[in-house]
DNA sequence: CTTGGACAGTCAACAAGGCTGACGTAAAAT
DNA sequence: ATTTTACGTCAGCCTTGTTGACTGTCCAAG
C-alpha cells in the first residue's frame, strides 16, 4: 500500500528541518508562484514534520506539566481552564466541541475545578440547560502560571527562529487543522484577549 | 546554535496564521515587509503559538487513531512501533529515552506487541541484558498504514503552505525541543530510512 | 573468585483521564 | 399534551500513565 518513497509532486521542499544545516538546493527563481521551488515531496520528508510535531508537543506540554504538579492537576484541567478563561462564558457543549473530547472526560475535570473555585459555573439566562462556565480570579491566576511557563519556550523559540519561520510556523498548523473546524478555531485562536 | 539569522531582538511575529479574521494590530502598510519587521512578540502572539499546536497535534493524531482502531491498539502502540521501525535493533532503554514515559507504560503495549508479532525482541549479543528491537513485517506493514494516514494529511499541508512555510515550520518545531536531547532527536528524524 | 553495586528489563498495583451507556431535566416539535 | 431532542450528570470500564519491588547480567574492588 504505500510507498515507501513516493515522491509526490509539489512545490515544497525544506531540505533539512532545523536551521543548523546549511540549505541545500534553495533553487530560488526558478518562476514559479508562491511557494516557489517545485520539488520532491518524499515520505521520509513528511515523516520528519510528524515526528518533529511529536518531540516539539512532547517538550513543550512538559513545561506546563510540571507546574500542574504542584497544584494537583493534570492536562485534562489545563486544557479545560485554558479555553474556559479564552472564552468567558462558554457552555459546556461549546468547550466539549473545542477539546474533541466526550462529556464524562470533561465533566470529570470541570467539576473539580469548580469545586475548587477555579470556575465558576451558571445556569444559563436564556436557556436553562446550559452550564456557561467562567474563570475565577484563582482561575486566572493558575492560567497564568502555566501560560508563563509555555510562553517562555515559545519566546526563546520565536525570536531565535525569525519572524519568517515563525510565520510559516503557523501557516502550517493552521492548514493542519481539520476543514470543518478550521474557521471557528483560527477565530478562536486570533481572537485577542483583551478586546 | 540551531538557527539562522537570529537577531536578539524579537525580529518576528506574525500576524495571525491566516486570516480568518482581521486581527488586530497588524501594521499592515507600516512600510516595513512581512518578516522584516520589527515587532513585540507579545503574549498573544506566544499564545496563538501555543493554541495552534494543540489543534494541528489534535488533528495530526486523529488520522493514526481511526487506523489503530481498527486493529484495537492505542496511541502508545503506535509510538513505541514507529520509532523501532526507525531504529531497527534499538534497545528498550533507548526507546524509553525517546519516548520518555517509564518503563512499565512503554512495557504493557511493547510486550502485547511482541505477543501479536509485530514487534520481534532478542537479547543482546554483547550485553545480555539488553534485548533488541525489530519491527517484524507485520509490524512494518502496520507502521505504513499508520504513515500512509498521517501522511496525506502532511501532504496536502505541505503543498499548500508552500517551501518557505514549510522550511520555518520545521525551524521552529526544531528549536522547540529541550537541548539536551534535540541533538540526538534531529539525529533520529534526519536519519533516511533506506539509507 | 566473589561480592556488591549499577544497569537492563519485568511484574504488580494504582491513578488519571479517555470511552460508552443510562438517566434526569429543559426545550422544541408534533 | 405528549413525544422527541438537546444539555448536563452520574456510574462503570479500559487504556495508559506512574511508582516500587524484583530478577538477571555485567563489571569492578576486595
């Protein structure tokens, strides 16, 4: 079934992941739109972007791993706080369609974490099924703690890897994500804060 | 170290991966080109980072879950797989340091796997308290099933985003890994597979 | 040689966090 | 009014993570 060098076709390239080495064949200006180069896209070439999206997630969900440690906490309550504090007074089916996880999962972990006053749960006004789920302050404040600590990564990562790289960065993994939610969570994603 | 042209300045940003919505503070038409200018690498910025990876991971791993449903294994079955069949005769204790899991986790799947014959363990011959791990054929067919699903995907996002998209993203994946092993985790994905 | 420590791997028991299924209640549809 | 559908909760199971105790092997010091 498959391949085990397939090229197929396209105009894409990277010769080596990581910067250290020297680009081989750039072949710049060879006249084509956009992403320019026309070149192999092997399987060994896409196997080295699935296995760097596995180390880098791995390393990465290790910095706040270990501050969750120290409250008592796992991934499962980070994921669900995080997007919780992201958008202030989103239901419970709202959150559960964001994680891609079944309910129980869920109701698991939030109920821990409104037991612990680190959301605040309300019936809903207009529909009074919904749960409409809210960070406290102590919320927050944890939020911002394991933010700190991933930030950290991202920042020495950003600034070492160069405004380009980090804009195809993202331009990949917002085309990685599935179609059918791609919209919703690039407005998730860019919506800011503050506003 | 790792990267190209890295200023100590925060040279980078990106706006926003692609546009779903106009973010804010975008400095289009500032005079200054995309990947040249200069600007904060705020917090939001740092998080959107972080939000993609969550995402474009979540979906990545969807692809390998339908496939390994199918066959009743699990995630850690097809870690603890991929990475024998990328390092044929690897010891339990190397695969244990790629993994970083402990012991027992990686032991519970990598046992069923020899029972099943995907995964074909002997002792060492130099040191006897080692034992070696090969994909067996069944197991090689499986981990390309596995890749064929992931592969599609990564494919499809390659051609899209383009050469330059592609060559940043894995700058940034790089960079992204804990020194200490990134050294021998680039080793590992740049090492070909037929070679 | 032999003994003690270090190292590789295995096994047992437990915890976190996924999952399906059953259920109560509120809203919508008939 | 009654049925159907949607939302959230509770109970129980399974995978997969963790720590700790154990066996077998190697090597070095006595």
């Amino acid at each position: 079934m498959s391949s085990a060098d397939t090229p197929s076709r396209a105009r894409g390239a990277s010769p080596g992941p990581q910067g250290a080495r020297p680009p081989a064949a750039r072949m710049r200006g060879s006249g084509l739109n956009r992403g320019d180069q026309l070149l192999f896209l092997t399987d060994a070439q896409l196997r080295q972007g699935v296995e760097l999206m596995f180390f880098a997630y791995r390393d990465m969900i290790a910095d706040a791993d270990r501050v969750l440690e120290t409250r008592g906490y796992g991934r499962a309550h980070h994921r669900c706080l995080h997007f919780v504090w992201r958008r202030p007074g989103m239901s419970v089916s709202e959150l559960l369609d964001t994680l891609k996880v079944t309910k129980q999962s869920l109701n698991r972990v939030l109920r821990q974490l409104v037991e612990d006053g680190m959301i605040d749960s309300k019936v809903g006004p207009s529909d009074r099924r919904q749960r409409l789920l809210t960070a406290t302050p102590e919320g927050e404040a944890l939020v911002r703690s394991l933010s700190d600590a991933q930030n950290a990564r991202m920042r020495r990562v950003f600034m070492e890897a160069g405004a380009e790289a980090v804009q195809g960065f993202k331009t990949v993994l917002a085309d990685m994500i599935d179609e059918d939610s791609r919209e919703s969570v690039l407005a998730l994603v860019n919506d800011q804060p503050g506003a």
